[in-house]
C-alpha cells in the first residue's frame, strides 16, 4: 500500500485534474501553533504604534514583531549588524552607503517591498515633514490628529535619528542608496536602529489619517496587527507570508497590567504566558513554582537622573555634581537589585569597541565631597523638586525614596512629585529640577546615546533642560569627523562636560531586564528591551 502523505495527495490530486480540491484540503489543516499572551506594564507610551513616534523602552518591545530595518541587529548575540531586509551593503565613500535589497518581500498588505517603499519610508511625507514645519519637544500629549500632517514631534525625531541626510536614491528596483551630507562613520548604525523601519508606502498613503496610519501600520515583520486598544491590548497575528517563513506562534497578545503582583499571579495561574518587567526582588516568587522561571539580564541601556539646570538651586554645576557625589549607586545595586546588575563607567558601553573609555568611571560615592561642594556653591536648602512617574521603570520608586535619603544625608533638599505621564514629567508651567530616565545605545559609537539624547538635537535640550556650548560644537564634530583617535579624544571630553564639569545628568546603573514564563517554552530574551519571537527563537518544548 502506498503511504498517503502531503506530497503524495497533492501529486495526485495535479495528476486527476483535481483542481478544486486542492483548496478544500489547506482549508481542512488545523493550525496548531499555540497563542500566547504578555503581560507589560504599558504597551506604548504614545498610544501609537509608529517607530518614529514611539520612542521608548516600552515601545520596542513589540517593533521587531511589526516592523523591519534593511541592516538588523541579531538579537540572539550582542545586536551586531546583519543582513535584514537588505542581504549585502558596501560604502561608496565616507559620505554614501549601497544596499542591496532582499528579493520577494511582502507587506502586510501583499505589496512588494522595492526600493520605491525604502525612500519614502526616508522622505518629507513619512519622516522629516514639510519645509519649515515647527519641531515639537518630546513626550507631549499629542499624537496626531485626523489629518496627514506628521505630529511635530515626528520630524524632531527623525532629525535627530538623521541630522544630516541629504537624500536616499532607488538604484533599480532593488538598490538603494543612502547620501549623507557630510561623512559619517556611523551611517550603517543608523540604518539599523529603531526609527529606521521599512514601511508600506501605499498602505501609509491610503490611511485617512495619520492617526489611523500609526495605530494600524503596515511593515514586514512576522506579525501584523489586528487590533489596539491604547491603554489596554494589543493584538498581533500571524504573518505567513513573512519572508523567514511562518511564524511559529499563531497570535500574541500584550495585556496592560500595571501591578507587578498582578503580573505575577496571572503568569502562575496560567492566565499569562509572558509576565514582562519583574523586580529582583520579586524573581524568587516566580521561581518558587515549577513550571515557570526567569529569563533576562543586562542589556544595552543605562538608568540615569537628569538635572534641568535652569532651576535657581541647580544653576550651580557644583550643587549638581554634589548630588552625583552623594549618590552610593553600589548600595542601590546589591539592595535594590540583588546585585544582579551593576555600575557602568558613565554613559558608555563595552561595545562600543576603541570608542570606550575603560579608565573612566561614575562620579565616586563620597559624602564629605559632596557636602563641601554645596557649601562653595552656597546652598541654602532650597527645595528641589524631583518628578517620578509610578514605577515605569522596574523599582523606580524605591531607588526614588533611596535618592533622597541619600542627598538628604548630604543637606538637600529634594522633594518627590509623583507625576502620572511624561507630559507632566516636561510640564514647564512649574519649575522642573529633577527627573528619571533611561539611555540605550541602538548602535555600537557613541553618537547613538550620549549626542543623540543629550547633544544640540537630544531629548534633554529639546525640552529646554540643559544645553552646553562646548558638547554642542563637540557633538557636530563627533558625527562628521571620520579621525578614529580625534573622536576617541572628543568623546573623552564630551563625558568630562556631561558628568563632572556641567552635569546634565548622571548615571545610576545598567539596566537589567527580568521575564517570567512557562518553563515549556524554548525563549532567549535580547540584550535589548525587545522581545524576538521570531521562529528561531521561539519552540514549544515537547512533554
């Protein structure tokens, strides 16, 4: 007898002129691939689903489903460079970049990606906005309204992402290249980082608005979006026609909860498979029971507190570097943390290759230092106000309380307001003094964090909180200079100014990122806030 299998009922069927069966036997196969649902703290910080919109940690978490940049970062090791939707690249000169764009990819919608896609999704209509259109400060409350017109904050972005992009040119169907205004080194970083995601042209251009546009996008990644309730859920399923394959989950589902213990009993009772942003503290918990544990560690992002020195007690950079100085970050590491993270030397990482500064290191831990320098800069004991929204970030509160203790120990006198949203975090209508935040580098050179959050074009001058004439001159400098040993030199001092002669914050800790889940599950969490579930990266373990 000969052994029925797919191959041979379909040959057969081909053979018998059997056309209509064919349909009838793909409608009858089950799809086995498990659902799963993820718990988060919030989903998006902008109700919008639009890279360049949503630049957050919370945010990219889920883009890597939604969307795709033509070089990637491999996930699975330390985020180097690799082929995404592009398979090859090579440099022209300092100033221009060729890609070579990977044949037969699909959209959400079943367009072609070609190259006409890639320069739009890098033109005025999709990033930059229209000639003379005003830039917005970061974080407000406004994400579009039921026009095309980008949100201002859309363009303040993508310039700072691209400050001196002159153009992107469509080689043929599937070469592009991109032309910078002046030499960059760091051009290949910048394609690969998040805001630099392919989407649909077509699919941008048909959306009535740029509202419904950002809250349904479509891109090329393993899943696309079926429905999103700011505040509440996200949706997302399966896209078969992705070009790595089917993905192996059938639908994922992210659920706000914004109680960790809330997270924590869903994920045991079942109700949740993913439990995102779980304590030090409270991964003990999770491991108590059997079927599930603990994934994570540290990843490329750094906690910080940021200063706005335009405050009458924060004018003083000594009053500023005093509070640095009052700061035991190793305390907060082995009692707020379990010691599962640790100190970093400044904003910088290791992967940043000949660019890191191994000798350098955080202001120290040193109370009389401290107290000295608010006795030169004649403190008083004014009132400083220090802004924290309710644990967006793992343990925020805590480290808050332990801050103040800390700088109180030293004669501070700072104050906390809790705040609800990031809008009230920037609000400028009272004064502004402290507040939490957190810096990633999405690429391997320091123009990637320190000049694109903190430089002429960062969040922090952005909104009116610290600017410095020297880092500004230095920042321009660091992005055109192709001098390996003149920009190791400059980074250098740019540290120098950030975080002892001027500072415009300071650094806390790395950040450390912990995952509850079902044991059964085949997972490895990214060196990143994303989470890949993508086919090599996700498998039901067998009972």
């Amino acid at each position: 007898m000969t052994r029925m299998t797919r191959r041979t009922v379909l040959k057969a069927g081909v053979a018998a002129g059997a056309v209509g069966a064919l349909p009838r036997f793909a409608v009858a196969q089950a799809d086995n691939r498990p659902s799963i649902t993820v718990a988060v703290q919030q989903i998006v910080n902008a109700n919008t689903l639009e890279p360049l919109r949503e630049q957050s940690n919370v945010g990219t978490r889920l883009m890597t489903s939604l969307f795709e940049c033509l070089i990637e970062q491999d996930l699975q090791r330390e985020l180097q460079q690799i082929p995404g939707l592009a398979t090859e690249w090579k440099r022209i000169d300092d100033r221009t970049v060729e890609l070579s764009l990977r044949r037969g990819v699909k959209f959400h919608n079943g367009d072609e990606m070609t190259a006409d896609d890639v320069v739009f999704s890098f033109g005025a209509e999709r990033m930059f906005g229209k000639a003379g259109a005003p830039e917005a400060k970061l974080f407000t409350s406004v994400i579009g309204g039921e026009t095309k017109d980008l949100p201002p904050e859309v363009p303040a972005v993508a310039k700072r992402l691209w400050p001196a992009l002159e153009r992107i040119e469509a080689v043929d169907k599937y070469t592009v290249r991109f032309i910078n205004k002046q030499p960059d080194v760091t051009l290949e970083g910048r394609i690969a980082r998040g805001g630099s995601q392919i989407i649909s042209r077509r699919a941008f251009t048909e959306a009535k608005s740029w509202l419904e546009w950002a809250r349904s996008p479509v891109g090329t990644g393993p899943y696309r979006v079926v429905e999103f309730r700011p505040d509440t859920s996200l949706t997302l399923a399966a896209f078969d026609d992705h070009w790595l394959g089917r993905p192996p989950i059938k639908q994922i589902r992210l659920v706000v909860v914004p109680e960790v213990a809330s997270r924590i009993n869903g994920l045991v009772s079942g109700q949740y498979d993913f439990a995102c942003d779980i304590p030090p503290d409270q991964v003990p918990e999770v491991e108590k029971h059997a079927r599930y544990e603990i994934a994570g560690g540290l990843i490329g992002n750094h906690r910080l507190i940021c200063f706005d020195k335009n405050h009458p007690e924060l004018k003083d950079p000594r009053v500023r570097l005093a509070m640095c100085h009052a700061i035991d970050r190793q305390l907060i590491v082995d009692a707020l943390w379990a010691g599962r993270t640790r100190v970093p030397k400044g904003l910088q990482w290791e992967f940043y290759d000949q660019m890191f500064h191994a000798d350098w290191s955080v202001p120290a831990y040193d109370p009389n230092l401290a107290k000295k320098l608010l006795r030169e800069a004649g403190y008083k004991g004014g009132v400083i106000p220090y802004r924290v929204l309710n644990n967006y970030y793992t343990n925020q509160n805590a480290t808050a309380q332990v801050l103040v203790e800390m700088w109180r120990a030293v004669g501070l006198n700072v104050e906390i307001q809790m705040k609800e949203n990031w809008g009230q975090i920037f609000d400028r209508n009272s004064p502004r003094g402290v507040r939490d935040w957190s810096n990633s580098a999405p690429f391997n050179d320091p123009v990637s964090s320190i000049v694109n959050q903190h430089g002429p074009k960062g969040q922090q001058q952005q909104i009116g909180e610290w600017t410095n004439e020297e880092m500004n001159k230095l920042s321009v400098e660091l992005e055109t200079s192709t001098d390996r040993a003149k920009r190791r030199q400059m980074f250098r001092r740019m540290l120098e100014i950030c975080e002892r002669d001027d500072p415009g914050y300071t650094v806390l800790h790395q950040t450390a990122v912990f995952t509850g889940k079902r044991k059964d599950i085949e997972w490895k969490p990214a060196p990143s806030f994303a989470m890949d579930f993508r086919g090599r990266n996700f498998k039901l373990k067998r009972a």
